[in-house]
C-alpha cells in the first residue's frame, strides 16, 4: 500500500471530512481512502463507456450525409500586413 500525504489542506474541507467520516462510521482517513477510490474508478469506467463531445455529435449527425464542398484554387500567397503610416 502507498501513503499519500495532503499539504495545505483547507480547514473547511477538512472539517467537511471529518463530519462526512462521521455520518459514514469512519475514520478520516479511511473516508478520504473512500471518496479518492470511488472518484477515480467512476472516472476510469466512464471515460471507456462514454463517447465523447466530438463522437456524439458526429453519431447525431452522421444519419443526414456528408456535403463535398469544392475549395477554389489560391491566386496568390497571402500578403504580410504592413503598419505604417500611408503618406500624407
């Protein structure tokens, strides 16, 4: 097993804890063991099951067709913009 140790710890997040492990039966330190366990695995499990932002908006719209656009052919390269004075 690791050891993590939390620096820096609000005193409102510590005291939230400490009411939490209480409701739960538990020690601080087996609720923080709880509540990172639970964060991290809810995470792991989600991210593999949901498709993402760009994934679902593609499978909404993937039943309506792509559309082929035809990009005219560049005339020229594009000019470096120039902040001098025009003459007077």
């Amino acid at each position: 097993m690791a050891t993590l140790t939390i620096r820096n710890l609000d005193e409102q997040v510590k005291r939230q804890l400490r009411l939490r492990a209480a409701r739960h039966g538990r020690s601080m330190e087996e609720e923080a063991r709880a509540i990172l366990g639970e964060t991290v695995n809810n995470e792991a499990g989600s991210a593999a099951e949901t498709p993402g932002l760009g994934t679902r908006i593609h499978l909404h719209f993937a039943p309506l067709g792509g559309v082929d656009l035809e990009l005219p052919q560049r005339a020229s390269l594009a000019e470096a913009a120039t902040f001098s004075q025009p003459p007077a």
